[in-house]
C-alpha cells in the first residue's frame, strides 16, 4: 500500500482488531497534521539530528512520516509488525532503530532522550503517560492520540472519573469539553517531572482526539500554567457556559452543572498553527482544512455554540452561521467557526447577544 508516497505493507480492507499488523487509513489527517507539526516545531527549535520515537509503530507508516525531519526510533511489542516495518523501512530507502519490547519499557530505557514522541494508542494514552514524561528531552514535542472519547465526552462519566479524575458533561460541546480533560490530564502528568506542557495544536476529528505540545523543564513555567487547570460551569436552562466555577448562571440566573477539573487556556497556538499553514501543502485538503479551522478559533478561550441546540433551547429557527458570524463581526466580538461540528461558532459575546442575533437572522 502507499500513503504520500510511502510504500509500506498492510492488510487489505477494513482494519481488524485480529489483523497481524494493524492499519488504519482514517488516521491518514492525524499523521499528516503531526507530520507538519513536527516540522514546524523543528524549524523553531534547533535541535542537530533530533531523536523521535513512535513507540507503536504498527506498519511504520508513522515514523515514517518523520524520515526527513530526524532520527527515528521505532518500536512494536507486535513481532509481526516489527517485521513489516522492517520491509517497509528497506522500501523505502530508510534507515532507523528498530526494537521489539513493550511501548513503555521501550521508553523507560531512554531517559530524557527524545526530542519527539508520538504515541498513537488504541484506546486512551494514559498508560503511556508516565514513561512518556521520563523520556521526553527538557527541550521537545509530544503528540498523543485518544480513541476513547465516549468516557471525557459523557457517555461512561464513572469511567471519565476513574481514568482521567474528572467529571464531564455531556451536550452539545461534549467533545471539547474531553479535549480540554484530555489536555488537563497532559498537563498534569508531565508536571509531576517538573515538565511544563504547552498546548500548541490540538483538535478533535473523527473518532479521535490529538494534542500535541512543546515540553521544557521548568517549574517555574509549569506553576505558571496551573492557573489554566479549572473547573467549566454550565447551565442546562439556557445554554450558558464559562471556564470558571461559578454557582449560578450569568444568564438566566440558575444553578449550573460543573465539569471538571480541565484545562482552560487555549487549545492551540497561533503562532504556531500560522507556521503549520505555510508548512502544509495545498493538495492536503481535508487536513488543510482541520488546520485552518483551528487556527481561526485558536485565540477564543470561551467554549464553541452548537447553533442548532442554541436554537432549538430556546425555541427559535435555526439562522444561517454565517449571518451569525458576520452580525457578531459587526459588533465587535471576536468570532470563528469551529472544528468541532458544522453547525458551531466561537466567540467570546455574551450569550444574550448571540441569541438576539438569532432571533434577528432567522433562517427563511
């Protein structure tokens, strides 16, 4: 099989858990977004030969994704897919480390050795975290991968609480709700190292989430940053939200609900997310497009709208977006759409002048 270019050795059709080697081709905007954004981090840090590490290579495709960018250091408890890597890395003309051990044994030999780590896990990354904090350099990248977003995102909240100690939410922002518990969660584990965790570029896609971000040992960054560890507050009434725990609705006046603790600051860096977009090629679309997103929502804080259960709450017809987006332009507010749904907007404006916009810009 070949994905940008890459020749590598898979099964054929559908993955399946029983597969020898496993392969998931819908992960394709996932490899390609972590590819640009490795390279963008790696022209902003000069780092000589940096050291990267997929410690779940499966196929290999990957690490092989990072050829150019430094040395790799591939690994597999799977011997099978250690021998497909291998093949893979012959065809492609690729020279890299390549070991058979389990993912965190692998990584606890290497203390502080990798200036990348990627961990793309079936599952949740949480059993990787600890070995991933010891092996990161205190000048490096980590891009990890969720695949059990039904717990963060409300539908296993017990599950939520004992894997990541937080309570979620479930409605119409439930999917940034598990991201921002995901981050926390990040966060919180490489600062028990005294390693802060800066989110650079995060997103949800799929059936998966993805946060990737810049690790440097500093206690004092990494004290800095717990101001961004809180609790969401949120009223089932109305809609309301705020990244703040609060008592009472600042809209209608209610009691709110409370998810948490989360991450609260940013979910992604513009600054670096610009650079992304002069890395990425055009012919990227779809993951382009994820990328642009992002980037337009990435300076508001303020958790995304869902227009359509905005509308229906409150018993109006459901406006156009764009007209939505365009009224609060007007006003001055500070708004995008969002990656999340097609049907959300970002923006800072009080709830009361987004729905007086929606009242105003019915849908005819």
């Amino acid at each position: 099989m070949k994905e940008r270019d890459l020749k590598i050795y898979a099964p054929e059709g559908e993955p399946k858990m029983d597969d020898q080697v496993f392969f998931n081709p819908e992960m394709l905007e996932n490899r390609d977004l972590s590819q640009i954004a490795a390279k963008t981090f790696f022209q902003k840090i000069d780092i000589e030969n940096p050291n990267i590490a997929d410690l779940l290579t499966g196929t290999g495709i990957r690490g092989l994704r990072y050829a150019d960018l430094g040395d790799l250091y591939l690994n597999d408890a799977n011997p099978n897919a250690v021998e497909a890597t291998e093949k893979a890395l012959k065809e492609n003309s690729v020279e890299a480390s390549v070991e058979n051990k389990d993912a965190n044994v692998f990584l606890s030999g290497k203390p502080g050795f990798f200036h990348f780590i990627d961990v793309d896990p079936y599952g949740p990354f949480t059993p990787f975290l600890d070995s991933t904090a010891r092996a990161a350099n205190y000048n490096s990248f980590v891009g990890l991968t969720a695949t059990d977003n039904s717990a963060p995102t409300g539908s296993y909240p017990t599950v939520c609480e004992r894997r990541y100690g937080s309570k979620p939410l479930k409605n119409g922002f439930m999917h940034e709700t598990a991201l921002r518990i995901y981050l926390k969660e990040v966060f919180r584990n490489l600062a028990r190292y005294d390693k802060c965790f800066d989110p650079k570029f995060c997103y949800q896609f799929k059936h998966y989430t993805r946060v990737m971000g810049r690790v440097t040992e500093s206690k004092k960054r990494t004290n800095k940053n717990l101001e961004n560890i809180g609790y969401l507050s949120y009223c089932d009434s109305c809609g309301w939200r705020k990244l703040e725990r609060v008592q009472e609705c600042g809209h209608c006046g209610k009691d709110v609900e409370h998810a948490g603790p989360l991450w609260t600051g940013k979910i992604a860096d513009s600054r670096f997310t610009e650079k992304m977009l002069e890395n990425i090629p055009g012919e990227w679309e779809a993951s382009k497009e994820i990328l642009e997103k992002v980037h337009a929502e990435s300076e508001i804080v303020t958790p995304f709208y869902d227009l359509h259960e905005l509308a229906s709450r409150h018993d109006v017809s459901v406006p156009k977006r764009d007209k939505v987006i365009e009224a609060l332009d007007e006003k001055g507010y500070p708004v995008s759409r969002t990656h999340f749904g097609p049907t959300g907007i970002r923006t800072d404006a009080p709830l009361e002048d987004i729905l007086e916009i929606i009242r105003s810009n019915k849908q005819n």
